[in-house]
C-alpha cells in the first residue's frame, strides 16, 4: 500500500479567452487597440456607420466565432479540470516497475530509495515502507555491484519484520530477505525464507521470482521449473517470458529460449525492461558464437538504457571473439569502473593475459583479489569466480577446498559442478573431477567452457574418443568462447588427430609398435600351438564342395587321409 503523500499537478489550465461583445459601439476618441492595425490612410474623419446589412452578418459571424471558442474551451477544460494523463515521476516509474515484477532504472530506484528515506524518517512504525526501502536496497546494491548496501537492506528489512512480523502480514519483508540471500549466493537461505512465504501464501506472485533463483543456484531444475510455470499462471507478461526463456536457456533447449526472449523483446515498453530483454538476446546470441548478432543488442540494450552497464560487458566478451581487442579493453576497463563484478575482472585479466600484456594480467589479478575481499565483508559468496582464478592463476588445492564447501552447502548448479571437476584436474585429480565435469555437461546447457573442461580432463585420462568429441562441441557452440581456453582447445585436437576412416566416433589413436620379442622366448611361443600346423599342410581338393557355413569342420579320420603316408599306401593298392 502506498502511503506516501500525494501532491496535486500543477495546473496546465489555459487562460480563458477574453469575451467582446460585438454589438459594443466603439468611441472613436478611445484609445486604440495596439494589436489592431490602423486603416490604411486613416484620417481624423470618423468612417460612416455600418449599413443594418453589414451590422447583422458582423453579429452572426461573432456569434458563431464565440460559439466554436467556448466549445474548444469546454472540451478541452471540462468542469474546470485538466483531465490529460499525469506522466508519472521516477518515483511512479519505480514503483509501478516493482508491481509489475520489471526491472526500474537505475535513476527511477535513486528516486525511490531517496522518498522512501524521507518517509521512514517521518514515520518509522510504518512496516511496509522500511520493505520497500530495504528491497530497493537490495535490487541498487545488485544493480550496481556495490555490496555495501546490502548492509543497509539488511537493517530496513528487519526494522520492517520488528514493527510488523511476517507472520502477521508482512510476507513482502520476508521476500525482501530471500532477495537479499540471493544477492549474497546464499541460495539455501533464500529457498527457506520463499518457501515460508509461499506456504503462507502461494498467490504471493512476488516470491516466485526469488524462489526461482534461488532453486536455480542449488541445482534443483525440477523445483526451478515448477516455480517458474506457477509465475507465468500468476503474472503474464513480459516478466513471464522472461523466466521462461532463462529456463529454456538453462537446459539447452536453444531455439525455443531465443524464441521466448523475441517474444519478451517485442512486448516490452519501459525502457529497463527493454533493455534487459535485448542483454538476453545478447547473450544468447553470444553463447551460440555469434559475437557481429551479440554486439548488435548489446549495443541496442545501451541505446534503449545507458545504464545497463553489464550489456557493455557482454559487448566487450563478443567484440574479443571479433579480434577487436582495443575497443574490448576499452570497454571492460569502462564498465569495471561502472559495475565492478568480480567477474569481469577475471575476465579482463584473461584478455591481458591472451594478450601476453602479463604486468597488466597481473595488476588486474590484483584488482579481483581486492574485489573478492570487499565481497566477503559485505557477506557475498564469491567463492565460484575465486575458485576459476585459482585453478587458472593460483593454487588449484585452494579452488577445490573453496568448491567443496560450496557442494557441501547444497550449491550443485551447474556452473559449481564444472567449477569442481576443473579444480580438481587442475589438482591432479582428474578421475573424481571427471565426475562432476560429465554432471555439468549432462544438465544439457550449452556452455562451450564446460565441454572444453570435460574434453580436456578426458584427454588426460587416455578417453580419447570422448574427449575427441567434447573438444570439437566445446568450439562448435561457440569458436572463440575463451581468449585463453580456445586455442588450447584447437591445440589439443590437433595433438589427438582425427579418428581412423570408418571407424567409430570413439575409437583410440593407435597405439605404438610393440617392441620385438626376445629370443629366447621365441621356442615357448611355437611349442604351444603344435596341433594347428595339421590342417595347415592338407592338400586341398579343388573338386570338393566347400562346407556350408553352418557346419562345422570335421576332424581328420581314417576314411579321409590327408597325410603323405597315406596317399603312398593308397597309390601302392591301386592296379
């Protein structure tokens, strides 16, 4: 409910049109009109009166005139009212964006963070008001990468939960915590607090969408999808769409996530929510290895909301796999002062890296170790981006005791389960890792990363034909997926060649020449098999019909003779 004050517009009434009566009689020595021009050649004579004629067809053309002008005036002012629509404030804008489960802008949610801390502030028992502020909190801090202000939703949010506890009515505080649990990758803590609203109220469409993030980061699809069909019954529209083509995108199902996010692109009207349905194209585009399509809704995305800083960080990932790497420096180094995810750090530093730029690889390394440590003071999990640095960068032993706990914690998406199995190759410890690189793969997402982890780890483990195979998808989903991983994609390929013509997909390079047997065991060898050189030395007999293949051959016998003795004695009995 919004209790915030309302203020009355301003008018926008126009002056009311001045009234003259055209039957007045003008006093010629009255002073003139100045917006009147004078008659031509006027002199100090008065001009004769008006014929009657003239006088009546004057008075009937006011008369008309008067006429359309009041009911110009009456349609356009009726009652002495300004009826045109209001155009909401940012304040408004945000407000409806958050009723409509969209995305506001980041100047809208200023607007409303900054009304709402007036308003606390004036009346502080007032619960629904600390949740809105406390949730505004949570979607800037996200927004914007600024963990701090996870903090202060913290703080409004159990202010709210104190003047008004949750079982009392005030389920949107506690939505309020299971998005803030979201943001700090507590996904487990965030299932609790949805699933308590839920089960207070399950036509609460507000809590599907963090009940749908929070089953996506523990890996339950199952429970992911069934939240995510539930919202679309609850709130149709773009926000519907959205959730949807996200979950098709997670379980591979390509065509019909592009076709869904089209769809949420086209039907979307504010310019947050537009933007945020061109980054998904972006994105999709980009994940499929179409970086020229990725550039162009990314750079669409910036157009529609200059603010949407984490579409110029999917501009710089697809301008890289274009070989524009000036313009994707620029880019990365631009939006990591605007949105300072530790991810795009990472990845910055891998560009610098391909670059063999390694000062600047190492002082951007430095610049996530920094990032991470602020994460964690403000209660962020970034242990997946922390772990992919070590197993690259750093101390693989430190990324598997890092993904470990996240396992441990029920965190089994995905993008952990690749995680772990990479980790523990790079540990080596390929044969558990490859267990949890196959799980990440078998989820269906088409992520290249995850099939060049899962190749290169069967590679190490002699499973030649599988690793053949995940290394050839790993650069057909997308060729240029990684500055760094895919030419070591290419090269590995190269080392294990192409499988012999004919032969299956997963069939072994051939092994080397087995060295020549020792002498003395030469005599062993052929003392074993002395009955078989038998029907080696039988003398064919051109004329017999050759056995039927399901016939076995018989045995030599006396009524058959094919040693050399015997055809002697036989040739002896003849006459």
């Amino acid at each position: 409910m919004d209790v915030m004050p309302q203020q009355d517009p301003e008018s926008r009434r126009p002056p009311e049109p001045s009234q003259e009566d055209p039957h007045a009689q003008h006093d010629p020595h009255a002073p003139q009109d100045p917006y009147v021009m004078p008659a031509e050649g006027a002199t100090a004579v008065p001009p004769p009166p008006p014929t009657l004629r003239t006088t009546l067809r004057r008075a009937a053309f006011g008369a008309v005139a008067a006429g359309v002008l009041l009911a110009g005036a009456l349609v356009a002012v009726p009652d002495g009212k300004d009826d045109r629509p209001k155009e909401p404030g940012p304040v408004e804008r945000a407000e409806a964006a958050a009723t409509a489960g969209s995305p506001a802008s980041l100047s809208d949610l200023t607007a409303l963070i900054g009304d709402r801390q007036k308003w606390v502030e004036a009346h502080p028992k007032d619960a629904p008001s600390w949740a809105t502020l406390g949730s505004a909190y949570v979607e800037w801090g996200r927004r914007s990468a600024d963990a701090a202000y996870f903090g202060r939703a913290e703080e409004a949010l159990k202010r709210s939960l104190e003047e008004q506890p949750g079982e009392r009515g005030n389920g949107e505080a506690w939505v309020g915590m299971a998005a803030l649990a979201n943001a700090r990758h507590d996904f487990l803590a965030a299932k609790r607090w949805g699933e308590t609203v839920r089960k207070q109220d399950p036509k609460t469409w507000s809590v599907y969408p963090v009940l749908i993030d929070a089953y996506t980061g523990l890996g339950d699809v199952k429970a992911a999808t069934g939240a995510t069909e539930k919202f679309g019954e609850l709130r149709k529209g773009v926000p519907a769409l959205a959730r949807t083509a996200d979950l098709y995108r997670g379980q591979g199902w390509r065509e019909d996530a592009l076709a869904t996010a089209r769809e949420a692109a086209d039907r979307a009207t504010a310019p947050a929510e537009k933007a945020e349905a061109l980054h998904r194209l972006g994105e999709l585009a980009w994940e499929r290895g179409e970086p020229e399509e990725a550039v162009a809704q990314f750079d669409a995305a910036l157009r529609t909301d200059a603010g949407h800083h984490a579409s110029l960080a999917g501009k710089a990932r697809a301008l890289v796999a274009l070989d524009r790497t000036d313009e994707a420096v620029a880019a990365y180094q631009s939006v990591i002062t605007k949105l300072p995810r530790p991810a795009y750090a990472l990845e910055l530093g891998e560009l610098y890296a391909s670059l063999e730029l390694d000062g600047d690889a190492r002082s951007q390394y430095e610049k996530l170790a920094g990032l991470l440590e602020q994460a964690k003071a403000a209660g962020v999990d970034e242990s997946v981006v922390q772990a992919r640095y070590e197993s690259d960068h750093g101390d693989p032993a430190v990324a598997v005791e890092l993904l470990r706990g996240q396992w441990k914690k029920q965190h089994r998406s995905a993008a952990v389960a690749d995680a772990l199995g990479w980790a523990l190759h790079r540990a080596g410890k390929s044969e558990e890792g490859l267990e949890y690189a196959q799980q990440a793969v078998d989820t269906g997402v088409r992520n290249a990363s995850y099939a060049y982890h899962l190749g290169m780890i069967e590679r190490e483990l002699a499973q030649y034909g599988p690793a053949r195979r995940h290394l050839q998808e790993a650069l057909r989903t997308n060729p240029a997926f990684s500055p760094l991983d895919a030419p070591k994609a290419r090269e590995a390929l190269e080392t294990l060649g192409e499988p012999p013509p004919g032969g299956p997909g997963d069939m072994q390079p051939p092994p080397p020449p087995p060295p020549p047997p020792a002498p003395s065991r030469e005599p062993k060898r052929e003392a074993r098999p002395k009955p078989e050189p038998k029907p080696k030395r039988e003398s064919p007999k051109p004329e017999a019909p050759a056995p039927a293949p399901s016939q076995t051959a018989p045995a030599p016998s006396k009524a058959a003779p094919s040693s050399p003795a015997a055809v002697e004695a036989d040739a002896s009995k003849s006459p």
